[in-house]
C-alpha cells in the first residue's frame, strides 16, 4: 500500500493603494484607500523541497495581490454628488466570484477527458458494455461544458445586479466595510475623510458591530478591555482569514485575567463532567473497558467545552465573517470606548500607523502558515 503525504504552505499578502477619482458627472477630485488579500498555496510532496513550496506560496499570494490592487475597485461615491464611476462598478463587480473562471476551465477539462476515457475503456471491454460508448463520448463532454457555462453565466447575472446607482440621486447602499472618500487638504497636501470616518462607514457614534477590513483598518494600540497601554507579547491572535490572523492588543493583567477565565471554564466542565458523568455511568454499570474510555473522552471534552463557554462569556471582542472576498470583518468590543475609537479611526497604511495617507502611497505585508 503506498503511503502519500506532503506539506501544504498557504501563503496570503495584504496590500493597499491610494486610488484617485475623477467623478464623472461633476468633475470632483477625490480618493480612495483600496485594500486587498491576495492568497497562495504550494505543497511539498514527503516535505521534499519545503522551502521551494513556501516561497512558491508566497510569490504566488504576492502576484494575486498584484492583480487585484491593479484590477478591482471598491464603490465609493463622489463626496460632491453621490454618483459613483462606472469604472469603480466595473471593478467592484470583477472582484465577485473571481474564481469562478478557473473553476469552470477544471469542471469542462476534466469532465471532458474523464468521458473520453471511461468511453475508450468501454470501446475495449465486453462488447454488452460498448452501447454506452456514444452517451460517454457524447453526453459527457456536452454535460460538463454546460455545467461551465452555466457558472460563468451565473457570474455574469449576479454582476449585473450590482447597480450602486440605481436610485440616484438618492444616497446609493454601499457594502460593508467601504472606504471613505479622501480628499485633499489644500495647506497640508495630505488626504482627508470628506465627512468623519465613523458617520460614512457606520452612521452611528456607539456602534455595537464595527466593520474592519483587513489591511486598510486598524485596532488602536490600547487595551481593548481597559484602554490600557497595550503591551507587546500579551495580545490574543484570532484567525481571520487563510494565513491571516487578527492581532487583539491586550496589556498584561487583562491577558493574565482571560486565561484565568479559561482555565477556571475547564476546571468547571471538569468538575461537572465528574459530578454527573460518574453517578451516572456507576448506576449504568458498563462493561470496564466502555467505562474507562467514556471517562477518558470526558476527561478530554469536558474542559474543552467549559473553556469555551466560559471564554465566550467573558471575552472582550467577538468577530464575524463580513466579506471574505474584500477581507472585511464584524468585530464586536465589550468596551464601548474602544469600539467607538475603532470607528472613529483615520485610515492608515498598515507598516505606518497613526500616519496619513498621501497620494499614490501603497503599501503590503506577507503572512504563511503551513497545513
């Protein structure tokens, strides 16, 4: 029996690029802050050849990033007018099922020369078998590059439906997570918020969720518990996207009380797995050895299952998946004062923070994991 294993190196690059609009309808000059993921993947047969696949990863992430920062748009309406380009259109739309061409390419190819195959395997076994040679030969190439141009037909309609301008002059409905329009201040030469970053992306000064996109936004380098100094070492790493992780700054106490909290949760779910799974398992009387691998799989699970109870009660902020595509994140805070300086903040270039943006500026970061 062969025995197959490789190393899997996902790779994902996070980029920004300051964009500049001329509107059309009216001739305004403004800007923008596009912010991209671009992901990669290599493997390495036995480990054979490691770090050939990890700089295949990450040279691959770093030409997606390339290609979308070059191709895409984000929807961001005129400061002046409202109106929004049908450049910016165009390129919001190239953003959506971006994959669904290569997905399509593999379903036509490989079904076809599957078909092909399977009827040549047929034409030379038994002959009671070779009446299904003209349906395989036939039917399966038919079938599969149907089924392709069905997906990009798909595409094509969902894209369509996108019309950010439909209702004008009416305020158009922007996804979550869009950038605010930039404009530039005449005596400094840097770029401006047209309107306070919290009123155009969230519209309320105490939001519950904050939408945050990664590479473009930015957690303020406080305590998101107590608004303390955060400190370097003591922030909690959330997975957000592939070979993305969200950096929570902490300061020390706050990071030593949430792991208190967790163990404190697995010593409850492990206490009360004893209290209640021992009596109970005593009055059933089980055969020994069910016994004894039922009290080791709750010895196992039920600490796990405290830690995460007790962690989801108490811990500071909670994430959801806002736009995967765009990189977007819902992010809720328990404190309210860090929630309202997540919104409140000025967009910055991820390798400089607390800086402004200027014109033509870019920027970009590598991450990996390996699988």
């Amino acid at each position: 029996m062969l025995f197959y294993y490789s190393r899997r190196f996902e790779a994902a690059a996070v980029g920004t690029r300051v964009v500049e609009v001329a509107c059309e309808r009216c001739g305004c000059e403004y800007f923008y802050q596009l912010a991209r993921l671009g992901s990669g993947s290599a493997s390495a047969p036995y480990a054979i050849g490691s770090a050939s696949a990890e700089r295949s990863a990450r040279q691959g992430a770093q030409q997606d990033l390339d290609e979308r920062l070059t191709e895409e748009a984000e929807l961001v309406p005129c400061p002046a007018c409202r109106w929004i380009n049908e450049g910016l259109v165009d390129g919001y739309r190239r953003g959506r099922w971006r994959h669904a061409s290569e997905y399509a390419a593999a379903i036509a190819f490989f079904g076809t020369v599957a078909s092909l195959i399977g009827g040549w395997f047929l034409s030379a076994g038994p002959a009671a078998d070779r009446g299904a040679v003209p349906y395989l030969l036939h039917g399966g190439p038919t079938v599969s590059i149907t089924l392709a141009g069905a997906i990009l037909l798909v595409r094509h309609l969902i894209r369509a439906r996108i019309r950010p301008n439909r209702d004008y002059p009416l305020p158009p409905r922007l996804p979550r997570g869009s950038p605010a329009a930039l404009v530039r201040n005449a005596a400094t030469g840097e770029l401006e918020p047209a309107v306070p970053d919290s009123e155009a992306r969230f519209g309320d000064p105490n939001p519950a969720w904050v939408d945050f996109q990664v590479g473009r936004d930015l957690l303020p380098p406080v305590c998101c518990a107590c608004l303390a100094p955060a400190e370097p070492g003591s922030e909690y790493r959330r997975p957000a996207f592939n070979a993305v992780d969200l950096l929570i700054p902490l300061c020390s106490p706050c990071a030593r009380r949430w792991t208190r909290h967790a163990w404190l949760g697995a010593s409850a779910g492990l206490g009360l797995a004893a209290a209640i799974g021992i009596p109970v398992l005593l009055w059933m009387n089980p055969d020994e050895v069910i016994f004894w691998m039922t009290i080791v799989v709750l010895g196992i699970v039920a600490p796990i299952v405290g830690a995460m109870v007790i962690g989801y009660m108490t811990e500071p902020i909670r994430v959801q998946l806002g736009d995967s595509t765009r990189g977007v994140l819902r992010l809720w805070f328990r404190n309210e004062e860090f929630a309202r300086r997540v919104a409140e903040g000025l967009p910055t270039a991820p390798d400089h923070p607390g800086t402004a943006l200027k014109p033509g500026a870019t920027s970009s970061a590598l991450s990996s994991r390996i699988g």
